[in-house]
C-alpha cells in the first residue's frame, strides 16, 4: 500500500482478510454461502481499507501471515458510474499492486455495455453499476459480440469455475438492501439476483457490505436461511476521531437575533477563508507537505437567480485576494447545482463540475452547491462553509458539513485552525442549532452519523491564545521590529510610478462584455467546460507562493487583559511545569516485528535521523542469526537433517503371497527442493530484504547460494532460533527509539513524526514523551468565563460550559492561595491532551483528567496538580483508578498532587489521594466494580 493506514484500519483489514479466508474455505468444503460487512463511520477510510484487503486477497501479507488467494477475483458493485470511478481512482490513489500498470489499469476495470470477456479473471477488480444490470440494459440482452451470452451467465460460470474465487464487494451497501432500502423496488431486485442467483443460476459465494450504516445489509443477510452472516467488522468513531482523519472541530457561527445579516456573515467566512489560505500555505512550506488549495463552499437556497449568484460572486472577489482579475472570474468559481448547466453571471463563468472532481480541480477556489450534493462525495479541502440555508431545512447543513470533515493532509496540524471547519449560518439561530449538533456528535437519530466527538462542535467560538505575560516596552519593541521588517521587505518605488492606483486586475478586455441574464432565468447553458485537473499536477493558485516571496511579519496585537494575566516569574513557572508532565502513549502490539523493524528503519534512513539504519539492521540480523544456530546447534541440526533427508516408507505389496512388507528409508533435497524450502523465510521476515541480506552475507563469507537457502529454510523452521531473533529484533528496534528520540521531537514534520510515534508504540519499552504547548485555537463561546487559564481570549477569561461537579472543583481550586493558573484538558487526541493508558472491557483506552492545576509548593516551586472530578457511579471509574494507579506509581514526583473526586448524585464530594500507597493498595486490591466504597471508605476525605 502507498497509503500508511492507521492502527484501527489495519486492525479492521486483518479481521477482514482472514474472514475473507474462512468464507471462501466454508464455500468450497461445503457450498455454505456467506455475507461479512466492513461497517466504518465517515472518514474512516472504507475504500482504503477495502483496496487494503483486496491487496491481501490477491498477494498475501506476511506480516499476517496470510498466503495469496491465487483464484480470487472482486466484482465492486456501486450505485452509480461516477461513484465507481472515484473508488477506482482513489484505489490508484493508495494501492501501488492494485494499480501497477497504469497504462491499461491490467487490475482495475470499468464494466461497460461493450464487456464481452467469457468469466471474470482472477486478481482483478471489475467495478459494475448497478444501472447496468437493468431489464433493458446490454449486460442482461446479450448481443452479437457475446454470443447472447449476458452478464448472469459471465457470473454464473465464474463462480461454479473451481479456478475462481468470486467476492462481491456492495458500495453503500445500506441503499439497496433491507426492508427499509432507499432504492426503488428494481434495484432491490438486481442486488437479490446478484447475492441469491436466479433462474438456476449460482448465487454468490461471499458478499461484503461497505456501508457506514451497516443494520439495513445485516438484516437483510440475516433474513436469507442459506446465507451465514458472519460477524460484521465494526471501526468505532472515537478511533476514527482520534486518529486525526478528522478535523477536531466544527464551528457553527449563528446570530444571536433575527436581523438580516447574510451580508456580514459572507464578508466573516471570506476572512476565515483568507485566514486558512494563509495557513494552510506557510505550514505545508515549513513541514515539506504537498499544497493544500482550501476552497470555500457557498450553499445558495434553491431558487437563485444568477444575478444573485453574481453578487455573490462581486461580494466575495472584493474580499480574497487573487479572485479580481479577469483569469480568476473565469477560472475560480464553479457549481455543483443538481441541474449541471454551467452558469453565466455576469462576469463570472460558473460551470458544472462533478462532485467527486471538485478535491481535484484545484483552480476551483469557489464552489456554489444547494443541497447535500450526492453520495460518497468527499472534499478534504473545503474549509470553510457560508450557508444562505434556513432553519427549516437543518439536514442539508449536516450532510454537506459531513462532507467537509476529513483532513487535508489524513493528519492533525495541531493548529486550532487549520484543525477545524467553520460554517456561518446566517439563517439560524442558538435555539435552531441542536439538531445540527445532536446530527454531527452522533445524538440524534443516526449515531453511526457522527463525524465530531461530545466536544468537537463549537457554537459561536471565540478566540484563545496561549497568555503570555507582556508589558508597555515588550509591544513598543515588537512594533519596532515589525516597522522595521516592514520597510526592508518593501522595494523601492520607481520614478514617476508611486502615484498609480493597485489593481489585480488584467488589461481590459476589448470585447463587449456578456449581458447578465435577468433576475429568476434559467441558467445559461455554454460549452462543457474542460476536465478538471489532476490532483496531483494541476496548477495552484493560492493565496500565499512562499518562493515568491518573504512571509510577511504579522503587525503586533495591541496590548489586552490576558497580557497581565501573570507576572513573567509565574510564567515561567508554568511553562517548566507544564513541560516537565510525562505522558505515556498507549502501546500496540506489532504484527510482525520483522516487519515492524524493517519500516522503523527505514523511516530513520529516509527522514535522515540515521542514514545508516537500514543497513545497519541487514549486517545485525546476519550476525543475530550465526549467533543463533550457534547457541541452539542441537535443535537446528535436528531440523536441518529432516529437510536435507526427508524420513520416507516403502510399503511393498506381494499380491501373490498376499503379504504386505514395509521399509524405512529417507528422499535426499535436491536444489530446487532447498530453493522451495526456503520461500517460508520470506514470509515469516516478512518480505525479502532480510533473507537477502543473508544470503548476501554467506556469498561474501565463502558459503554457496544452496547453503544459504539450506540455513534460512533451517532457521524458520527452529522455534527455539525464531524466538531469538523476534526478541532481538524488538530490542534493536526499541534501541534505533532511543537513539532517535530526541532528532524525531525536532528534525520531523508533523506527517513523519506522526508515522515515528505510530510505529515506536510497537516498542514494548514504555515511550515517553511530552505535551505540546497548546496554541491559538477558537473554543466554544458558551457557558461562564474563568480566570487564570493557560489560553485565554483578550479580556483575560476562558469560556467554558461546565457541570455541577466540574464548577464545584474549579471554584474550590481556584479559592485556594497557592493556585497560580489551570488547564482545562481537551478531550480529543491531540499532542496538547494529556492522557493516562487503562485497561477497559474493550482494550487499552486512555483516560484524559478534567483539569491540571498549577500550584505554588512550600519552597516557591510551580508544580502540575491533578484534580480529577468523575462519578464514583460509573462503570469505567475502577479502571481509570488503576490506569492512575500505575501511572502514579512509575512516575510518583511528576504531580504536586492527584486526587479523584467522587461525584454523588447527594453532592457529598469525597475525594481519593492517588499518590497515596494505601490507596493505591486499596485499588489494586478491590473487587467490585461499584467503586462507591472506595470513595465512601475509610481511605477517602471530604472534598472542601
């Protein structure tokens, strides 16, 4: 794969593959017919994880330990052409196998009405539209060309063929299946013909269901008595949420009265889509990313008349730099409308562009759409949101924000507002709101839906910085400077020129300009517009070209109230007790460590934190495995001697004396049978780069090619030399960590230290590192406004919306005298949360404290304390209280303080001292999963 996946799609194509095994091995021992479901929310990345497990299915993964189906062919069946040709571009996208012949796409075709082939092929991927198997289609006629052979009987003599294995894979698998199917009646009839059979015909052997909306395909698999229905393959949310596919937060912007002011909201989103250009162009320059091209996507309500359109158009040119000359009015706008006629306002060309072009078509910095456009239509890229759509119509909000969510990059930025889509709804207010957000956060009536977390939707945000302590002299010298980087990055003016007006316009066309259709006409139909670009060599037109020119030094902010929120000592104070918090990721446990090893150095290699590693690791292993048929000689001679002479019977049968005679004898391995005894290594190192690096070290030591492949097909075969070498390899690979610990925090960009920090979770040594001090961001502006936080907005205060128990445990903490400062600790996944590793019912999870406080110890030293509010009711309580446990007592100086507070439904707040040993004790040893007689026992205190 060319695509990294992430540690939930990896787990899911595993469980997939191996599925995807036992179906077809059902199949052929006894004819059972079986349906599995890969069930994922939004941005999980269904057609990664899909063309991940068909990888699986046509080449084998040793680090699964999995073997090539050589018979197994894909039917991909969609609802539409368009959707087959996004998934078969993205598959070009993120297979390098699948797509390994790019001038015919020898593994990828598109089923059209001149596909004349007898039986489908092994190890390739055919994509069929629904559309096509319909009564009257040329797949279901037959023609000449085909011998009046339709499609049925291609798939009726594809699946009874021995020499084939066929899986059929269902795009949105919810909308044509189920008792409550959204699809006509004759689709649900094409879809029951393709999985049951028909008129004799065979039916499916294994159907996998893609769907975020998996109940209607489950039901309707389970209805079928000939059909097993295995255990679907379930992504949760909160690991697509966390893993930064998506963007932490939704910002919905909406007036607090019902004036009009569709006007002042369309100016606010111009200037956040200016602000995330700017973005989005200096942080893709410093971390060596690819281009981002944001684009800004403007809902119009469904009657606009295009001089309507014009004006918005007018509006939002004389707003974002780069859309005023005569090339960007021709150029930078595009539409999306369901009547797919290219628009003439004015001055501006608006044309059609297909949905699932619009990621691509990178010129298109403006694009008008109405409803939720259509399904499986996706646009990273899109930032921000301007909607002219009232309250009465919320969900064609929700869908479209659902399609705006996705990361540009598949990973976070850690800046607030790069990591986050703003939508401005002009025609809503607070009250109107909820069911926007219960729709976005999973609480309304599709919770799979969801594509933000409890937190991640924010109403009317509001600016937060990081309150750094500065005076009257500190903005005087910060405006010297500025003044100064001000006049060195302006050139001189020329004789005779300083006095011309700026323009971004071109020189005036002489044509005379098109009339603007009248108000409420039709649409102006032109010439199809040419193909949008490709994503990946399309030209750019962004806002900020760093080669062209300097960044620009930002004008100091005038000083505010969260500039003397704290004394520079107190500051200090802060920050050193901040950075000084240990966190621990929560470890994974690698599939391979051959493999795991292998990718750990060769990210070093490449990212160039230790060119040598690759090789250092090849000359290692060689050593590593003399070392090891040295040390287990007595078991390794053992297995070497059956391979070299394979122990044999002959059963000689004397038909005349009807006597049976038997003789015990060995087959000698000639060269080719060594060479085929040897494949296993491959697999077992997972790949080739190891056994040919041993084979290599024997050629240069004097030992013969079939020595080589005698001691490999030796090696693997030895459990006790096996259990060596994994062991070794996961140390070497915790060692090229330590090594490399202190270069990755610095020398990587944020896309490779993720991949860094994904792959040193593998190493069974705990891996430190530490939180990220948190930046500029937008929170939500509900809820009381408190002091002393870290962040705060330019009156010195923090919004934040809070209940019974957390209000009760900030007031309490920041009453008290050696409280400095808080930190309101975000909920989400980011390198700025602080979490804890625990053991809970569904695997290792991790914890995150409400609050850390920053308090003044007796010697005048600024120390984190953890002050924890949490009902002593909830299930979870008991793990969280040992994940502390075990945090606390491996790193037992790292906080002041930490307690956890036991909520009560009566309001009697007791507390739990978790640095305390009898607690701790107490905990370890504690049987019930009711904690509420730790917090009510002797070892509690009241909270005060």
């Amino acid at each position: 794969m060319r695509a990294v996946l992430k540690d939930f799609q990896s787990a899911a194509v595993e469980k997939l593959s191996r599925s995807l095994r036992r179906m077809t091995r059902d199949y052929w021992e006894d004819g059972r017919l079986s349906a599995t479901c890969l069930a994922a929310p939004t941005g999980a990345g269904k057609t990664v994880m899909s063309a991940a497990a068909i990888e699986t299915l046509f080449f084998g993964d040793d680090a699964m330990a999995l073997d090539p189906d050589p018979h197994a062919v894909v039917l991909w069946l969609s609802e539409s052409p368009a959707l087959n040709e996004q998934t078969r571009n993205r598959i070009m996208q993120v297979s390098d196998k699948l797509s390994a012949d790019f001038t015919d796409y020898s593994m990828l075709h598109v089923i059209g009405s001149d596909f004349a082939e007898e039986r489908l092929r092994p190890r390739n991927v055919y994509f069929l539209s629904k559309n096509m198997l319909s009564r009257n289609g040329i797949l279901t006629r037959g023609t000449e060309a085909t011998s009046g052979r339709t499609f049925w009987d291609v798939l009726d003599t594809t699946i009874r063929d021995p020499e084939r294995n066929l899986y059929l894979f269902i795009d949105e698998a919810h909308r044509g299946l189920g008792p409550e199917a959204s699809a006509p009646s004759d689709t649900a009839t094409i879809y029951a013909n393709l999985i049951d059979g028909f008129e004799g015909r065979a039916a499916m052997p294994v159907v996998v269901g893609v769907s975020a909306t998996p109940q209607r395909f489950v039901a309707a698999m389970q209805e079928r008595n000939d059909r097993d229905c295995m255990s679907p393959v379930r992504v949760a949310p909160s690991d697509v949420q966390e893993s930064g596919l998506l963007k932490d937060t939704i910002e919905l912007y909406v007036p607090d009265t019902d004036t009009a002011v569709e006007h002042q909201y369309l100016t606010l989103a111009c200037r956040r889509y200016n602000e995330a250009c700017e973005r989005w162009a200096a942080y893709c320059v410093d971390n060596g990313e690819p281009p981002v091209s944001p684009l800004l996507l403007v809902q119009t309500a469904d009657h606009i008349s295009d001089g309507a359109l014009a004006g918005l158009c007018d509006q939002i040119s004389s707003l974002v730099p780069g859309l005023k000359s005569q090339l960007a009015f021709e150029t930078s706008f595009a539409n999306v409308f369901g009547e797919h006629g290219n628009i003439r306002a004015g001055r501006y060309y608006i044309p059609y562009i297909r949905p699932e072009n619009v990621q691509g078509a990178r010129l298109t910095r403006v694009l008008f759409a109405k409803e939720a456009v259509s399904n499986g239509w996706d646009c990273p890229r899109a930032e921000v949101l301007f909607s002219q759509r009232t309250r009465k119509d919320p969900t064609y909000i929700t869908q479209l924000i659902g399609r705006m969510v996705r990361t540009p990059l598949a990973h976070r930025t850690d800046d607030g507002i790069l990591d986050s889509v703003a939508c401005y709804l002009p025609n809503f207010n607070p009250q109107t709101t909820h069911e926007i957000v219960d729709y976005l956060t999973g609480n309304g009536k599709e919770p799979e839906a969801a594509v933000a977390g409890k937190d991640g939707v924010l109403e009317n945000p509001q600016d937060v910085s990081p309150a750094v302590p500065r005076g009257r002299d500190d903005y005087e010298r910060q405006m010297a400077e500025w003044s100064e980087a001000a006049r060195a990055a302006s050139p001189a003016p020329l004789p005779g020129l300083d006095d011309l007006p700026e323009t971004e316009d071109a020189p005036a066309a002489t044509t005379e300009p098109e009339p603007v259709p009248a108000s409420g006409s039709e649409p102006t139909t032109t010439p199809e517009p040419k193909p949008a670009p490709n994503p990946e060599s399309g030209p750019v037109n962004p806002l900020y070209q760093p080669q062209a020119a300097p960044r620009p030094m930002p004008r100091p902010e005038p000083l505010t109230k969260r500039d003397s929120s704290f004394t520079p000592a107190e500051w200090e104070g802060i920050k050193a007790a901040y950075d000084s918090i240990p966190v621990r990721r929560n470890p994974k446990k690698a599939r391979n460590e051959f493999r795991s090893l292998l990718d750990a150095a060769t990210l070093m290699d490449t990212t160039e934190l230790l060119q040598t590693a690759e090789h250092d690791v090849d000359e290692q292993f060689c050593r590593e495995v003399e070392g090891a048929i040295a040390a287990e000689r007595e078991a390794y001679d053992a297995k070497r001697a059956e391979i070299e002479n394979t122990p044999m019977v002959k059963i000689i049968l004397d038909r005349r004396r009807n006597q049976e005679d038997r003789e015990k004898g060995v087959a000698p391995i000639d060269d080719d049978g060594i060479e085929k005894a040897a494949a296993p290594a491959r697999r077992e190192f997972s790949g080739d780069e190891l056994p040919n690096a041993y084979q290599r070290f024997c050629l240069e030591h004097g030992v013969d090619i079939d020595e080589a492949n005698l001691r490999l097909a030796t090696i693997v075969r030895t459990s006790e030399i096996m259990d060596r070498l994994r062991k070794w390899a996961a140390e070497y690979r915790g060692d090229l960590f330590d090594v490399t610990a202190q270069g990755a925090r610095i020398q990587l960009t944020a896309a490779r230290r993720e991949e860094y920090e994904q792959l040193e979770r593998e190493s069974a040594r705990h891996r430190l590192t530490h939180l990220a001090w948190p930046t500029a961001t937008k929170v939500a502006g509900v809820g009381k406004a408190w002091p002393r936080h870290i962040v705060q907005r330019d009156d010195g205060l923090y919004p934040l919306k809070l209940n019974a128990a957390e209000r009760h445990v900030l007031e309490t903490e920041l009453d008290r005298p050696y409280t400095v400062a808080f930190y309101r600790n975000p909920s989400n996944n980011s390198t700025y949360s602080f979490s804890i590793p625990y053991n809970a019912s569904n695997g290792r999870q991790a914890l995150r404290p409400d609050f850390i406080f920053f308090v003044r110890d007796g010697d005048g030293v600024i120390r984190p304390s953890i002050v924890d509010p949490h009902g002593d009711f909830l299930a979870d309580t008991l793990g969280k209280l040992r994940g502390y446990v075990e945090y606390l007592r491996e790193y037992p100086d790292a906080f002041k303080s930490a307690v956890m507070v036991g909520c009560p439904a009566n309001g009697d707040y007791r507390t739990l001292d978790l640095l305390d040993s009898k607690v701790q004790d107490t905990i370890d040893g504690w049987s019930e999963v009711d904690t509420r007689g730790l917090f009510s026992g002797p070892l509690s205190h009241p909270y005060m």
